[in-house]
C-alpha cells in the first residue's frame, strides 16, 4: 500500500484538532490505521473462497442435516464503519456432496472482510455455499452485535438476528427443528 491512504487518514486527524505535536502516541497512527484497514478490508479485492468437498456414497444418509454452529466473525459497518461481530450458524442437506467444516469458516471470513451490512453479508454467504456446494437445502443464520447501534445512535445493545433459507429449509418444520438447535447451541456475544 502506498504512503497516500496514510497521509489523508493524518489531515483528517488534523481537522479532528488531533496532532502527533500534541499527543506523541498519535505519531504512528496513520499507518497503522491504513494497515489495519487493508487486513479488515482484504474481502474486496479477493475472490471467494472454493469449499473443499467431498462426494457422498450411496450408502451415507444424504437426508440428514449437517449443522456447523457458532462460527464467529467480525466486520466493518459500511455506514460507520464501526465493527459489528457475532456468530454463524449453517445447517443444509446435502445434496451430492459434503463440505469440509473448514471452508464454511472461510466462507465467513471472506465476506466479513469488507465494508458491510448484515442482510448483504448473510445473502453472500447463503448464495455463494448454495452455488458452491449445491445442497438440496441450506439454513444461514447470523446474530451479531452492532457498535453503530451502541456507540452512537440509540446507544442500545442488542443482537441483529438475520436468515437465509433455500430449497427445502426455506420453511416448514425441518427448518423449525433446525433453528431450535441454532437455539440450544447458542453463545453469547
């Protein structure tokens, strides 16, 4: 990255009144800022992540729900950015194939390194493992805390809670069974 990012991120702390003369502390600070940017924001020049798979046999039950709960995150608020952080939740039935655990934590990486909202961020994940992976359904949930909510604004915490469902979890009573467990398997944020 070039010294360019730095040195706007250095006037803009000069027209907040805060200057590295006054507060030493401050010296360093453009750069790591930038710095901490470019790692925060590497989803946007990357392209998503291809899940590694694995074929079922005949004999694996292909009707089963595979649930991989709690996978934590943090991103960047495109409208403040602040960070928002929480948790994943996946649950599909395979359809063909399986997916290794790992790769759905890649997924929500990749998406969550970028400027974002969490009704956008849930719809990549969801559409990206739906094209990806192909299940017969697929059930996405996403709670986060929002700081944008809590430091500015109505000054509240609370949790966002968002869904994504396709094919067969889009609704009824497996989908039910499915956000029950999302339910008892739960973190805190």
């Amino acid at each position: 990255m070039d010294d360019k990012p730095a040195e706007l991120f250095r006037a803009f702390l000069h027209s907040l009144g805060l200057d590295e003369q006054q507060d030493p502390e401050l010296a360093r600070t453009p750069e790591r800022v930038t710095q901490m940017m470019g790692e925060l924001f590497s989803g946007i020049s990357s392209a998503p992540p291809e899940p590694s798979t694995f074929s079922l046999s005949d004999e694996e039950a292909k009707d089963d729900p595979v649930v991989i709960a709690a996978i934590p995150f943090q991103s960047m608020c495109v409208h403040h950015l602040l960070p928002f952080f929480g948790c994943v939740d996946v649950a599909y039935i395979p359809g063909e194939l399986m997916v290794g655990f790992g790769s759905i934590g890649r997924i929500v990486d990749h998406f969550a390194r970028r400027p974002q909202v969490q009704e956008r961020m849930i719809a990549q994940i969801a559409n990206h493992i739906e094209k990806t992976l192909k299940p017969d359904g697929l059930l996405v949930r996403l709670r986060a805390r929002q700081l944008c909510m809590e430091m500015r604004g109505s000054q509240k915490r609370g949790e966002l809670i968002s869904l994504a469902g396709r094919g067969c979890l889009q609704d009824g009573p497996r989908r039910a069974e499915l956000l029950s467990q999302f339910e008892h398997s739960q973190t805190s944020l």
